[in-house]
C-alpha cells in the first residue's frame, strides 16, 4: 500500500506492507511555494496580515516526486502495490471549475489571491465565522453546539463567505468549493467525492444536512445557494475507495493504473489507527506546528469549544470527536527564530545541534516552577475550547533574570496546560478520555513529553511511527483495496503504539497543579470575549497596518 500525507510545508509517501504494516520505504518533498503569507508568487502582490495560502500545482508534484522516491527507497516492484490514499490538512480548501481546474491556474485569476488554496490557518475569515455563530445562536440552529457552539474561522463556510464579500467575481467563477482532501483525490482517481469527515467537521453537514438556504441568505443574499450551488456532492464513507487510480496519475507516481484509491481524509483523524486508539476512550493528539486531539465515543456529546462531533468521522460506528491547539511547535519554532540571542545559536553551531535541542537540554534541568512564568499559547489564537483566532500570547513573570530557556520551557509548559484544558472540558462533559496517544513530530522531544504527561497526570502512550498520517493513509488504502474487512481489524494488523511510554512524576504534577491553577486564572480574565484587552489590541494592530498598506508588518 501507499499512503500520501499532505502536511502544511511538506507532503510525505510511505510504502507499508499490508501484512503488518512494516514501513518499507518513505520520501518527503517540500512544497516549493511552502505557504503564501506575504505575496503572491505570480506577480509579488502583498497579502494582508492573518493570510495564509498556498499553490495546488506543489500538491501534484507530492506525487509525481514523493511517491516513485518512496517505492525506490521501499525496492518494492510498483505492480505490487494495490491501492493508493491520502490525508491532509483541514479545513484546506479550494476554488475550482467543473472539471476540478483551480481558478488560480487560469489565466484571468493568477494575480487574484482568492483564487488560491486557503491553509488551514487561514485566519482572515474571522468576521464571517463570527458572523456565522452570531445567527446560529440567534436561530437556536440545532448543529451548533455539535461544533462547541462557535464555529471557526478556519472552516468552510466561513472562507467560502469572505470569498463573497472580497471577491465575488472570484466567487462567481468558481464551480466547486473544494477540500484538497477530495482535490488531490480527485486528481487521482478523476472522481469528485466528498469524504464525510472535513464534510461533518469542516463543512457543518450534521444528519445529512447543511445549514439551510434561508440561514445562508440571511449571512447574505448573494450566499443563499451556496450549499446547492457550490458545495453539495456525493458522499464517501472512510475506508471506501472513491475510484481507481487514472492512467495520467500512474504517469506521475509510477504506480499501476486501475488500482484502489481510497476516499479521502484528514491528517489528524487518519492518524487514529495508525496509533490503534480507534476505541472509545482513546484520545490521539498529533503534535506538530499545530496540535489536533481526536477520539471516538459510542454516545454524542456536546463539548463546550470542541471543533466537532460526526458520526462515522473517524471510524464508521463510532462518533468521532475533534479538539486543537491552534499553535505548538509553532510557537516554539517562533521563540527560536525571532528571540534566541546569537550567543545561543553560536554554542549550538559549536557543540553540532540545533538551537531547539540546546534549549531543550538546558530547560530540562529546571524544576516547575523554578523560572516564575506561566504562558498562554494563543500565538496562533485559541482553537478550543474559547474558538478565538482573535487571541493573542501571553507570557507573564518576567524579570531581569529571565533566560531564554526559560522562556521556551514556560511555551512547552502552556502548550501542555492547553492540552490539559482540553482533555478536563471532554472528560467533564461525558467524554472521558482514558488514554492519551502522542503522535507526530513532537513526541520525539522528551522534554515536552515528560512536561505533557507531568502536566497532565496520566501516562502518555505514542505511535511507533515516524509518518503516522501516512501509515494511517496506507491502512484506509488496505481497507479500500479489501484487503480488511474494515478500518478497525486494518488498524490491529497494521498499526503501532507503546503505551505508557512516558510516565508522570507525582512530586511534579504536584508543582503542575499548581502552575496550571495559574493559567486558568489568565485564560479566564484573558478569554473573556466581553472586554478583552488582546481583542483591542489586536483591532489597532489591524488599524496601525492598514495606515501602512495591505501587506505590511
């Protein structure tokens, strides 16, 4: 099997057994684009702050480049492999024609920054997401409180609303409104099919209906047939196969035409059994630049601020429940990058590694609370539980003392006590989490592990796998291929966890509970929507920048 996992900078293959899922070989090709924050690459046009783009024409060479590297580093003979899937992330969306062509690929749309894919973090729709919870509550809409009764800035209809109101030509031209899950699936197989899960989580779809045309009119006149004109397509379940691989895209990934390529899927929620935490109990938390924490229950729930409930949103049977933090290794990467005295970079040239492993090594050798900091990891705003892209960092505790390690422990701290945040809002709201499953990236940091499971006070388990999406991806292939009945005895042969990997010290969590008592404290006084001091500051840095011309910093 192949998995593709298309990741915010990168997009990863994997070639995996289907016996047992031993990863044969994997290739990673970075987008040359990466994202498009400041300009747009056709003619330099600046891009207003909260903007985050990024160019299809980088997803097609994931497979015409990752995918052959994969099979040759794997040795594997391409006429093995029997079916092909991927996953991505959401909400990542895009404008296209009928035949799927992204608008920003025609000539009359290059230098229109509508007509791009919007990342995930796009936050620039936050007016329209706003607006969107405003008349959801005024309306008493029965699907708002499957979303935490806010819906974000980063999702469906919320992009779709400020393509509208910024560029309704761009809106107009548009045939489809499109997940680059189901694009690049689409690219694959030639078939548009919407996969349920960004459809249930990104896309508001809850018992088989979208909010209604009067709902949509009432957002605005010219949104009225948004669903029925823009949005609404054929569904496919999880772990089904949307069509068989195209004779051009066995051109590009080398691999047998005709083959299974399965329905498509978010990164997060693919990742579920590639960690076998498919079960009701287990929460999987795949840290990376953002963190995103999903979990299956055999009941509905409604979760203040979780990013939503669907059935059959992970595994079909099952409700699949979403949380995030909009920021982590983001926020760390942000600390090295913009914070980090030269003397530090210099002692890490010097001893052969990087900044992060430098100021890991010496973080790790405080006690709680041994720096006075306590942080709030909203750099890249607040995803759950307050549903805020409108909040801010903070960092409280400073003194003349203070030393970068210190600083960048406090970051791993807060990111860790957001975690926590998450898991006591689902445990008290009938949605016990039992077992915390650490996949991507960050599980290889012992210090934000060790933090993470003292913070937390349960033991962390992780993902034997260096590409959880993809092997996750490859495991939703098999099942699409038949080569298992379903996704849950795919995930038993073919994924991999160690539980109770890192274990909580009891004199730290101590310290913990304390610390975190704290960040409670500043979420309440600094989340609080109705007089916040982080939304005005926010609003004159919109003010001061727009004096200053679209695009400036």
């Amino acid at each position: 099997m192949v998995g593709v996992d298309f990741g915010t900078l990168s997009g990863r293959a994997v070639a995996v057994r289907v016996a047992d899922g031993a990863e044969l070989g994997s290739a990673v090709h970075d987008y040359p684009h990466a994202v498009l924050e400041q300009v747009l690459p056709a003619s330099g046009r600046p891009l207003p702050s909260e903007w985050a783009l990024q160019v299809p024409e980088d997803y097609r060479e994931v497979l015409r480049v990752a995918v052959p590297a994969a099979l040759r580093a794997a040795g594997v003979d391409p006429s093995r492999v029997i079916g092909i899937a991927t996953d991505f992330t959401a909400c990542t969306v895009l404008p296209v024609t009928q035949d799927g062509v992204p608008l920003n690929e025609l000539a009359a749309f290059a230098d229109r920054p509508h007509a791009y894919v919007k990342l995930w973090k796009h936050h620039a729709a936050q007016p329209q997401a706003s607006r969107i919870t405003e008349l959801a509550r005024e309306r008493g809409e029965a699907w708002l409180p499957r979303y935490g009764g806010l819906i974000s800035s980063e999702w469906q209809f919320a992009k779709a609303l400020q393509v509208l109101q910024e560029d309704p030509e761009v809106y107009a031209a548009m045939r489809y409104w499109v997940e680059a899950a189901d694009w690049v699936v689409w690219q694959l197989c030639g078939s548009y099919v919407r996969n349920t899960c960004t459809s249930g989580y990104k896309g508001i779809l809850q018992d088989g209906h979208h909010p209604g045309e009067d709902f949509c009119r009432a957002l605005d006149p010219g949104f009225a047939t948004f669903v029925a004109d823009k949005l609404e397509h054929p569904l496919g379940r999880l772990g089904d196969a949307a069509g068989t691989l195209t004779a051009e895209a066995a051109r590009w990934t080398g691999l047998p035409e005709g083959i299974a390529v399965a329905v498509g899927n978010v990164d997060a929620h693919v990742s579920a059994p590639a960690a076998q935490a498919v079960e009701p109990g287990q929460m999987v938390a795949i840290m990376g630049t953002s963190t995103c924490h999903v979990m299956n229950g055999s009941e509905l729930h409604e979760v203040p601020g979780m990013c939503g409930v669907v059935d059959g949103g992970i595994v079909p049977g099952l409700f699949g429940y979403e949380a995030g933090q909009s920021g982590v290794g983001d926020i760390f990467g942000w600390f090295v990058d913009r914070a980090v005295p030269g003397e530090y970079e210099a002692r890490a040239r010097a001893e052969g590694r990087s900044v992060h492993e430098l100021l890991t090594d010496l973080a790790a050798q405080q006690e709680p609370g041994e720096h006075g900091l306590v942080a709030l990891d909203w750099h890249s705003g607040n995803r759950s539980p307050l549903v805020d892209h409108h909040l801010t960092g903070v960092l409280v505790g400073l003194t003349l003392a203070t030393r970068p390690e210190d600083v960048y422990r406090a970051l791993i701290e807060a990111t860790a006590y957001g975690a926590r945040l998450i898991v006591e809002t689902f445990t008290e709201h009938g949605v016990p989490v039992e077992e915390l499953v650490v996949t991507g990236g960050l599980r290889k940091n012992p210090l934000v592990m060790q933090v993470y499971a003292d913070v937390l006070g349960m033991p962390l388990s992780v993902c034997d796998s260096d590409q959880g999406p993809a092997l996750g991806s490859a495991i939703h292939a098999a099942v699409a291929a038949g080569a298992y009945p379903d996704i849950r005895k795919a995930a038993a042969a073919m994924g991999r966890r160690t539980e109770a990997a890192w274990v909580p010290d009891p004199d730290r969590h101590a310290t913990y509970d304390l610390l975190y008592a704290e960040y409670r404290r500043l979420v309440d006084h600094f989340g609080d929507p109705r007089d916040n001091p982080l939304h005005r500051l926010g609003d004159l840095r919109r003010t001061a920048l727009s004096r200053r011309g679209a695009g400036a910093r």
